[in-house]
C-alpha cells in the first residue's frame, strides 16, 4: 500500500504473537469456532490498539488511516442497524470507505439473483464484504466462493463472531483476564445464539459457565451435551437467586413468540428482569452484558451501576471490528506498513 | 456363503446385515424393484445381530455414492457381489467422516435449500449416525434426510 508521510507505528500485535496476527491477514470469519485460543487472544490484544478512537474522539489521533483506499462491501439481505453501523464506523475511523446496501428489499440484488451470483458481482467492487443473510449457512457458503474475505454479520440464527469476539474482549476488558472467572447466561438459553458462541469459545478459558433460564428455554441439546462431555456443565438454574456466585452475568433477550401463551410469557418476561434488588447479592463487582438492544430485560435504573457494561460492550463492537479489518486488510497491525 | 436354492443369485448383489425393518428403506434407496428377481428376507436371525433383514438384487451392482448411502442405513452392512454364482467380493460398509452431496439438510432455512449447492455433512461421534451440516451447522440423522 502507498502510505503517505513517514510511520513509525510498531504493531502491538506483531510486539505478542506475529503467527497468530498473521492468521487473520486476508482470511474469512464466518464462525468464531474456526479460530484457535491464540488466534483470538490475538485479535483481543490487537483490539486494545484501537480503544483510543473512543478516548479521541473525531479527532482519530493516534489510529492511522491504515485502510485508506480500501472498500468495504456491506451486504445486509436483512435489516441489522447496529452491527451495520459499528463495521462501518470501523471502516471509516481506519480510512477507508464503505459501499453497500441495508435491506436486500430496496435493493436490485434481491430479485432473483443468487447470493453467489451476488458476491462474484460484488467482490469485484471491493476488498472485503460483511454479509447479513437470513439463511443458515449463507457465509460459509459466500467465502467458499468469493476471492476476497467475507466476514459474517449473522447468518439466520447460526453465527455472528464478531459480537462473540466483542463479548469476549468485554469482559477481559472488565475483569483483567478470561481466566478464573464464574460467568452466568440468562434469559432465551434455547434459541439465544450469542449465548451459544460466546459459551462455545469460553471453553477455551478456565471459566465456570452457570445458565438461568426457564425451562422451556433451556440449554439445546447438542451444546448441552458437549459442555458435559467436557466436564464444563456448571450450575443451572430457573432463577438468578439460586445460581450461587457470578463475577459475570450475561443477559439475554426472550422474545414473546416463543410463548404460545401471552400469559406464560408475561410471567416469564417478569421473572428474568434484573434489576438493582435482583442485583444486590451479587454485590457492586458484577458485570453485566447485554447484546442489546433490550425490551425490558435490564432495568433501567441498572444502567448506573459501575458493572453495567452494556453500552460499553456496544461501543466495543467499533473497536473490535476495526482490528479485525485492520488484520484482515493488512492494515497497521497486519504489519504491512514500512 | 451359502445361499438357500431359492434364492441364488447369478449375478448381482447381497446386502446384508440390515437392521430389521430396514429393507424396505433400502429398496427404496436403490430404486428398487426394476427389472430381475429381488428377494428380501425381514426378521432373519442372525448370529451377531439377533435379528437382520437382508436384501438379494439380481443384475444389481452398486456404485460408490449408492453404497455411501446405504451404509447409512445401519453398522457394519455386507455388500457381496456374485458373479456367475460365486462369491467374487465381499465388503463392509463404511460411513465416510464427510458426505458430499447425499444427505438433503432439513433446516429449512439452511441455505443449500436455497442455492444450488452441493451439502456437506460431517460424521459425528458414537450410533446412531449423526451428522453436522458444513452450512448451517445443525445435526441431522440420516433417517430424516436420505
Ligand atoms: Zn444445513
């Protein structure tokens, strides 16, 4: 790449684990599954690099345009406002430039085209894509085809590893380690697919996993299954009070059509509220996650606590989002900068 | 082997060591009957099974990708090829660890049910078979899918 003026930036990640930094450079992320413990502990420490946009502000001082002149293809066949904005806020703040549609509805892609159709058209505009698809399956099956990295904005309710790998760093971010810590699951257990991904990868840390959730709701099967098999099935529980003791609690959303019966999921809705009283024995340490948006899951009177981190794990999303951009594109922590 | 007279075959094939009530299936499975006798025995016994069905195909001999399918049927299925009444190769069925194109997924919205794509599905541990799809990731038993 033809930088402009001098750089004497040293890339924090090629300072820790070049092998691993380099793994990202030009490769797909379609699961977060496909990436070893190094790998992603590469990426976590990388993303501690981009933290100053949040302190800077639009200023950007301290991030160079390190993706200037590069495209980033967003391909939303189905509305995500907020992971669409964070990979395009990312995508600006190293930059670069975005082009893309939000809703395949208002767009000609939609009409009958193929996704592989769409993304052999589309990789032809651009360097990278970030594909939101409502079919299971969709990213796997774009970066089997396409010559330039695709990165999974969620396909139906399979994956979504870029809000798996901003939870992660979150909560390392929180707590000062991934190790050693008792981190509670809560809410929609069943169909919750951040619960799945973000459990899937704790298993690489000494975590202790504890799930509260209605029975209905309860872990699926098959994850069920592998975490006992690993040893890992820590407690479980239909109510917060009697899950024992939490460093971080995850909560998640329930949605009403999982309900038959409005009356079940009144009740239902009500009981998995966290609020301060709900909150209280854990004491002020707790850390609470939320992948938002929220309905009425965490009060608002939560929002206060010093453990309330939902908004900030929101605005992590940029920060993780610019690194793996960064890596992927070769940008600065890709090391490709003389 | 020894085959009872009524059934010899001249040329074609035996599957055996199905599972009981697994015949029909794998008839099924093979487009059967066409042309040339077929005799099926259901609820034989079976030294190492108990009870097995099993399935003699004149003028039938098995390609690869019909023989992955098949083997999906139960553990350790005999295919036996006769030629001019003699045995001349006898196997047992193996499941492949990965399944290209035989199993359909039946997440409906998987999208190899969408895009013309071949599925991929990846054996998983212990039987019952069961098997992850590449695409959507789901676990699907064969039963549901062939
Ligand atoms: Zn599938």
């Amino acid at each position: 790449m033809g930088g402009v003026g001098p750089r004497s930036y040293t890339s924090p990640l090629m300072a820790h684990d070049g092998h691993a930094g380099e793994a990202f450079r030009g490769r797909s992320v379609v699961s977060a599954e496909d990436f070893t413990k190094d790998e992603i502990l590469a990426l976590l420490d990388a993303a501690r690099h981009y933290d100053r946009y949040q302190d800077d502000g639009p200023s950007f001082s301290g991030i160079e345009p390190s993706l200037q002149g590069r495209v980033l293809g967003l391909l939303f066949f189905e509305p995500s406002t907020r992971t669409r904005l964070s990979f395009e806020s990312a995508m600006l703040r190293l930059g670069g430039k975005v082009l893309g549609f939000a809703d395949a509805k208002i767009s000609s892609f939609s009409k009958g085209e193929t996704l592989v159709d769409t993304i052999r058209v589309v990789e032809g505009y651009c360097d990278a894509v970030v594909l939101r698809h409502p079919r299971e399956g969709a990213a796997r099956l774009a970066a089997e085809v396409a010559s330039i990295p695709v990165l999974n904005g969620g396909d139906g309710s399979n994956q979504h590893p870029t809000q798996t790998f901003l939870d992660l760093y979150t909560i390392r971010q929180a707590a000062g380690t991934l190790d050693g810590l008792k981190v509670g699951f809560m809410g929609d257990l069943r169909y919750g697919r951040t619960v799945h991904s973000l459990t899937t990868a704790l298993l690489h840390f000494d975590v202790d996993l504890k799930f509260i959730g209605p029975e209905n709701l309860s872990l699926p099967k098959d994850l069920r299954d592998h975490l006992e098999s690993q040893g890992r099935l820590g407690a479980e529980a239909e109510s917060l009070a009697d899950v024992g003791d939490l460093d971080v609690l995850y909560v998640t959303r329930i949605q009403q059509e999982r309900f038959p019966d409005p009356m079940d999921y009144q009740r239902v809705r009500n009981a998995y509220r966290v609020d301060r009283e709900a909150l209280a024995p854990f004491g002020p340490e707790l850390k609470i996650l939320h992948p938002l948006p929220r309905v009425n899951e965490v009060a608002t009177e939560v929002d206060d606590l010093p453990g309330a981190l939902y908004f900030q794990q929101s605005r992590n999303g940029v920060t993780v989002r610019m690194a793996l951009l960064d890596l992927i594109l070769g940008g600065q922590a890709g090391g490709s900068v003389s | 082997m020894s085959q009872p007279r009524d059934f010899r075959l001249t040329d074609g094939t035996v599957i055996d060591h199905l599972p009981v009530g697994t015949a029909a299936r794998a008839l099924e499975l093979l487009g059967l009957p066409r042309e040339g006798p077929i005799t099926v025995g259901i609820n034989i016994p079976s030294p190492s099974q108990g009870r097995k069905d099993i399935v003699r195909v004149e003028g039938l001999f098995l390609e690869k990708p019909e023989l992955d399918r098949l083997a999906l049927l139960g553990k350790h299925l005999t295919v036996t090829i006769v030629h001019e009444g003699t045995i001349s190769e006898k196997t047992v069925l193996d499941v492949p660890e990965r399944l290209i194109g035989i199993l359909t997924c039946r997440n409906p919205t998987c999208v190899t049910n969408a895009e013309e794509v071949q599925t991929v599905f990846f054996k998983q541990e212990g039987y019952p078979y069961r098997f992850k799809c590449e695409y959507c990731e789901r676990i699907t038993e064969p039963g549901e899918a062939l």
